[in-house]
C-alpha cells in the first residue's frame, strides 16, 4: 500500500509535519545519522543489503517497495543505513582492481586507476547525476496538487547506487572473463559481445532509474526516463555497422588515465 499524502494541510492527523518545509528541516539530522553510522560497522544490516543487490538484477521493484515501507514507519524515502553503499564500494574496489589485473597494469598503475574510478566516476559522476536528477524531477515531475512533497536528494543518490550497481556487476566484473580472448581480438564476435553486454548495462541502469522515480506517487510523466533507450539502441545499432567496440575504448581511457 502506498503512503498517502496530504495536499490540504502540512499537518498529518497525528500532529506530524508532512511539507516540504518540515522534510528540509529534518534534511541535516537525517544526513549526519547517515553519515555517523557509516563508521559504526556493527549497526549496519549487510545482510539486507545485500538481498537488496540480488533482488536489483531479479526483481528489482521489490527493492523499491521496501523504500515504501521506509517512508511510511521511518518518514523518509532515502535509506538511513549506508550498509549498501559499503558493498558496493567493496565491489567497486575488488572490480577495479580485477581490471587492472586484466590490463596487465602494474601496482601503483591499479591503485591510480582505483582512485579514479571510486572518486571520479563513481562518487563525482554519482553526485553529478543524483543532483541532475533531483533538480529535473522537482522541478518538472512533481504533480501539481503534490507540491508540498519534493523528491530528497538522498533518495535520488540511492536510485543512482541502485541503478549502479548492475552496470557496475556487468562492465566491471562479468565482463573481465571475455576481455582478453572475446571482446578485444578485434572480430564482429568481440565487439559484439562487448557493445551487447554495454548494452545491457546501460539498459539496466536507465531501467532501475525509471522504477525509482515511479515508485514516487506524487511524481507524474516518469515515463520519459525510458526516453534514453531509443538513443541507446539506435547507438548500439551504429557501432556494429561501425566496428566500434566499447570496450576497447573504455581499456584505452583507462590505460590513458594511469600513465
């Protein structure tokens, strides 16, 4: 059952404050308990988290029915326990670091590469994204009788770790095991396991973005977050009629990156 929202009053029935205002109110403490709790191991449910990684490839709108759940006993959407972004980092390291193996990148060589890819492409990209994504949906998603509510910025970061993660799984971990005898032996074979398997990375990613912003009621017209797979099919399309292998492009900026 979806929570279900005011429009008249900013007041719920039991006295609790239910606008925009009271949530940037609360927008500070919600933050610094995440962030506290990210140092206190001991409290974090990895465990659910890790069934949350599972469900994300095989049902991920269960995932996001327990962000319903969240909002209705906890009165926020965004998760209040870090214990998936902690997996998802030691994902994000064990990949890289098998990336660089693959590359036959040396020590100092995979640890630069590391740096990268976690505060560049991973938190600097993340953060970049979730804010795009947080101004696009208050600005033009909220329905006009919801404008009491707005989308936190924290959720918008948590649809991004979620919508991450399988891209992170495919680009970063299934593909290694094709890299060297498949994807890069310069063949229509190689580029086009390679392109397919981006394919569907980027599918997944654009897929779970649309179910995060669905899952919200007082959002409208989220269907155009699907937009992006008509360009994405139609560049798929164009680099098998190229040879262009994506792969080998991404190895390229990476060996390009660590010089």
């Amino acid at each position: 059952m979806l929570p279900s929202i005011s429009v008249n009053s900013p007041v719920q029935g039991n006295g609790v404050l239910n606008s925009r205002d009271a949530a940037r109110h609360t927008a500070g403490a919600k933050r610094y308990k995440y962030l506290r709790r990210l140092f206190r191991f001991r409290q974090m449910d990895f465990e659910f988290a890790a069934w949350q990684m599972l469900y994300l490839f095989t049902s991920p709108q269960r995932v996001y029915r327990n962000f319903h759940y969240r909002k209705q006993t906890k009165d926020q959407w965004a998760r209040d326990d870090p214990a998936f972004l902690v997996l998802l980092s030691i994902w994000l390291c064990v990949s890289t670091i098998g990336f660089g193996f693959v590359l036959d990148m040396g020590f100092f060589e995979t640890i630069k590469l590391l740096l990268w890819v976690v505060f560049i492409d991973c938190v600097g990209v993340g953060l970049l994204i979730s804010t795009l994504m947080w101004f696009i949906s208050n600005k033009y998603l909220v329905k006009r009788q919801s404008r009491d509510y707005d989308v936190e910025w924290g959720y918008a970061f948590d649809v991004h770790l979620n919508a991450f993660y399988p891209l992170l799984v495919i680009l970063h971990f299934i593909q290694l095991f094709f890299i060297n005898h498949v994807i890069l032996t310069d063949t229509f074979i190689g580029y086009f396991v390679g392109n397919t398997l981006w394919l569907v990375a980027v599918g997944y990613y654009i897929y779970v973005t649309f179910l995060g912003y669905s899952a919200l009621p007082f959002l409208k017209n989220t269907v155009i977050l699907l937009y992006p797979f008509a360009p994405l099919i139609l560049l798929y399309g164009l680099s098998l009629a190229l040879g262009w292998n994506f792969t080998h492009t991404l190895c390229s900026f990476y060996k390009y990156r660590v010089k």
